[in-house]
C-alpha cells in the first residue's frame, strides 16, 4: 500500500507547490466561464444569460451545502493525519456519505422551487441539469489533495477538463434551443476531473470502508462550525445573484452575473495563497512568513484594483460584448470589495491558524452574512432593486467581518 508519509519535500516548498496549484485550479474554475461568457451572452442574449446565471448561482448554493464545510475541514484533518492510512481511509468515506446526504436535500429543495416558480417553471429542465453537474463538481475532492500537500497533481486534470469544456461551448452553443447543454458540458467536465482524481486517490492506498455510525457523526460535528461558516460566506457572496434573479428582470441579473464573475476572477487569483497556508500554518504556527506573505497579497490587490478602474471601460466590452457595459458602475464597486475582502481573508482562518483560535474565524465570519442578509430585507421592503445596491451591500459586508476580527 503506497503510504501518503512518503512526501520528502520541506514544508515550505510543499506550501509553495500548493499555492501554484491551487492558484491554476481555481484560475481555471473562474476563466473558463470568463472565457465562454461573450460567446454565451451573444449567443443567448443578456436576458437568458441571465436566466442561466441564476440557475448556476442556485448551483454554487447547492455545491456549498453538498460541502457540508469539508473543503476547510477536510484539508485540515487529512493534514493532521497524513501518517495514518487507516485513519484518512474511513475519514474519506465518511465524508463522501455525509456529503451524499446533503446534496440530496439540497438538490430536492432547489427542484421543488424550480417546479413551483411560475418565473421560472419553464427552465425546469435547466435546474435540473445545473443539480446534476453541481452534484458532480461538488465530489471534486480539492480539500484532500491540499491536505498532503500535492494539489498539483490534480491542477492538471482540472486545466484538461476546463479546456475540453471551452472548446465544446464554442462548438456545441449555437443558438438559444442549445441552452441546456451548457450545464451538461459543466458536469462532463467536472466527471471528467472527479473520476481521475478518486482513481489517484485509490492509487495512494485510500480505501472505502463503512465507518461507525459514531465516527460519522463525530466527523459531522467537528466540521459543523466550518459548514455553517461556509454556508454564511456564500450565502451573502451569492444572495446578490439570487435575489435580483427572484425580484428583477434577467437583463438586471445578466448585468450583475458579468460583475460579479469579474470580481470571483479576482478572489480566486488570491484565494489560492490562503487555502494552501492554511493547512501549513495549522502545522507550522510560522507567524513571520503569514505576516510577509499577507502583505505582499494585499499590496498586490490593491495594485490590480486601482488598475482594473482604468481598464475596465476599454477591457469589459472587448471581452463581453457591448451588452455588458451596464456592468461596469457595478464592478467597479467589487473593485473595492476586492482589496477589503482579501485582508478579511488573511486576518481569518490563516491567521487564527496560527494563534490555534480557528474557532474566532468560524464566529467572525458569520457577522457578514448577518449584515448582508438584513440590508437585502431593508432593499426589499423599499423597492431597491438596482444591482450598484447590492455591491455596495458586499463592500459593508466585508468591512463588518473585518472590524469584527480586529477587535
């Protein structure tokens, strides 16, 4: 049985390996939709673009459910017991059944709405597609390769199926009537990385057992406080979409699902660095090379935002089409969103890691959620509808986790 132990390399450049592989998977979960988006837009129209961006909002929801918190937990635990087979056996089992369940339930109540909605009961079909290929993403297991340190054995499978996927969007998507394979071709993509990765997985010696009912459930209540933290962040991260998807018309959801796309494309250029010291700091406690490491990330963001202000007017409409310069007032808000939800990032897990006080960030972080979830009531209640509301909305959000976790 080949043992996980068996990684030679320095801790420091593992974290370095972890960091380029997670920056190239997560750049490729964001690009390729970038990528697709101008196609899809001139193809479809901004109003049924904005018809599948809420479908695939309701999908990233579903991911977060089927998550149940394990792609912070998970990363940690397999971190902590990267000597022991037997251990990360029935752990890797016992995560694929609790995730199991809860995409069921999460599936089944975003069906029942679809079929209940008089907006939307026509793209049934859709929501059903989008279910499917979420289920399927949703099983990627990221959190296990970050855990022992070799995420860059699954960053090339994950680049080969975001690029058979762009190819086929271009080929396959020729008129409106094709709407439904876009979710498909997402689901082949991701069954495409899944499969590989479970069968590199078995080749590493990790096997489905049948756990205890016991070690389920005390695999379930320790990563409790990660799922409901995660379920917070994008809930307030997705409600946006969500909301005017309920309330407004597609053109409106169309407008901000571009922004909003743009400004994901930015946190997943960093989200990487915070993902991969996460684990190490877990192991490591190295308070100087966070603090080098988180200054150098911010400075870096705020860099991009102030120049994503300038190009964004001459960038936007080159890549997405005239259609989408109702964007820009939007974006230019997740400009600043950007630079405040980074050092909001860097002062939560990774820094609590540190101090071993991981229970702080799971507290903190439920401020946001709380904040943006009351101002959509207060949009609600007043009739504001406008997309620039909901940015801005995001903006106070991060500032709230932020003030909260400096004092």
């Amino acid at each position: 049985m080949a043992k996980i132990k068996e990684i030679a390399k320095s801790s420091s450049s593992r974290l370095a390996e972890n960091v380029s592989a997670l920056t190239i998977i997560q750049i490729s979960n964001y690009i390729a939709p970038l990528l697709v988006a101008r196609h899809l837009i001139s193809v479809l129209g901004l109003e049924l673009y904005g018809v599948l961006a809420f479908a695939l909002g309701l999908g990233t929801l579903f991911m977060v459910v089927a998550d149940v918190g394990f792609s912070i937990a998970g990363s940690e635990n397999i971190s902590r017991h990267h000597n022991d087979n037997i251990f990360i056996s029935k752990y890797v089992s016992s995560v694929i059944l609790i995730k199991a369940l809860f995409a069921l339930f999460a599936g089944l109540i975003i069906l029942l709405y679809a079929i209940n909605t008089v907006k939307y009961q026509e793209y049934f079909e859709l929501f059903l597609w989008v279910i499917l290929s979420s289920f399927t993403r949703a099983f990627i297991p990221t959190w296990f390769f970050i855990g022992i340190g070799q995420a860059s054995q699954l960053a090339y499978i994950s680049i080969i199926g975001k690029v058979i996927y762009v190819v086929l969007i271009y080929v396959v998507i020729v008129d409106q009537s094709d709407i439904l394979n876009v979710p498909i071709l997402i689901g082949c993509s991701a069954l495409f990385t899944s499969c590989v990765s479970w069968w590199m997985i078995r080749k590493k010696g990790v096997m489905f057992t049948y756990p205890t009912i016991k070690f389920i459930k005390n695999i379930f209540v320790k990563t409790l406080p990660y799922f409901l933290s995660r379920l917070g962040v994008t809930t307030y991260m997705n409600a946006g979409l969500i909301f005017l998807g309920l309330v407004a018309n597609p053109a409106l959801v169309g407008a901000y699902a571009v922004a909003e796309q743009l400004y994901k494309v930015m946190q997943s250029a960093f989200a990487p660095v915070t993902q991969a010291i996460f684990p190490h700091m877990i192991r490591e406690k190295d308070l100087i090379m966070f603090s080098k490491i988180a200054l150098g990330v911010i400075g870096v963001t705020l860099i991009c935002s102030v120049t994503g202000y300038f190009v964004s007017p001459v960038l936007v409409p080159l890549f997405f089409g005239e259609a989408a310069l109702a964007a820009l007032p939007i974006l230019n808000i997740f400009l600043i969103a950007i630079v405040v939800h980074i050092i909001t990032v860097f002062l939560g897990f990774p820094l609590f890691a540190v101090l071993d006080r991981v229970d702080l960030a799971n507290m903190t972080i439920s401020v946001g959620p709380i904040f943006y979830l009351v101002g959509l009531l207060i949009f609600y209640e007043l009739n504001l509808f406008d997309p620039i509301y909901l940015a801005l909305l995001m903006v106070i959000s991060e500032l709230a986790i932020l003030i909260f976790r400096v004092k």
